[in-house]
C-alpha cells in the first residue's frame, strides 16, 4: 500500500468514526489537573505581600501588570483584583525565586 492508499483509508475510518463507528478511530484522553482556587486578597493582604519583599506600589503594579493606581485602589479596599491580578499576587507571594523561574522578572 502506497502513502496515497494509507491516506485514503485513514480519511475513510476518520469519516466513519465521525458518523458513529467508534471501532474507526480511538479518542485521545488527557487527564488534567485540577485547578487550585483563586484566593481573595483584602488590601491588607496586598499590602503586606508587598511590603514583605520592599516592592514600591509601583513596581508592585509592574508585576501584575497593573497600574500603581490599581494597587492603590487594591490596598485602601476601594476596588478588588480581577481573576488574573489574584493569580499573579499569588505567585509574587511565593517570593523571588519563583517570579524569576515564571520569567516575571529577570536577573
């Protein structure tokens, strides 16, 4: 059998597979991880997270890539992070080492 003759047959059991024949075909399955849950930070939190390393409202805004504004907003409880600033702050908590393996700062 020829590559055309193999490409032709594996279109052909692709088609029956699709019309119901799941002797055609096997489905590929991969187990993920389950998510850990995002936490809630109070600006309380936010601000001891980032005084615990000495970063500057600004530079902390650079990390998540927000502005100080929002970090400001964040810390006197005036607004609260979205889904994806939660999730940074939760790596920023982990400390140096780990933004430097998530390639969030360099050096």
């Amino acid at each position: 059998m020829n590559v055309f003759d193999e490409a032709l047959k594996s279109l052909d059991e692709a088609i029956e597979y699709e019309q119901g024949n799941s002797s055609k075909g096997r489905e590929a399955v991969r187990i993920l991880k389950p998510v850990t849950p995002l936490r809630e930070y109070t600006g309380e939190d936010i601000k001891r997270i980032r005084e615990a390393y000495n970063y500057t409202q600004s530079y902390f805004g650079a990390l998540l890539g927000v502005s100080m504004k929002s970090v400001q907003s964040w810390e006197y409880n005036q607004s609260k992070p979205n889904g994806a600033a939660r999730r940074i702050i939760s790596i920023v908590e982990k400390g140096e080492g780990f933004l430097q393996e998530a390639e969030i700062i360099s050096g």
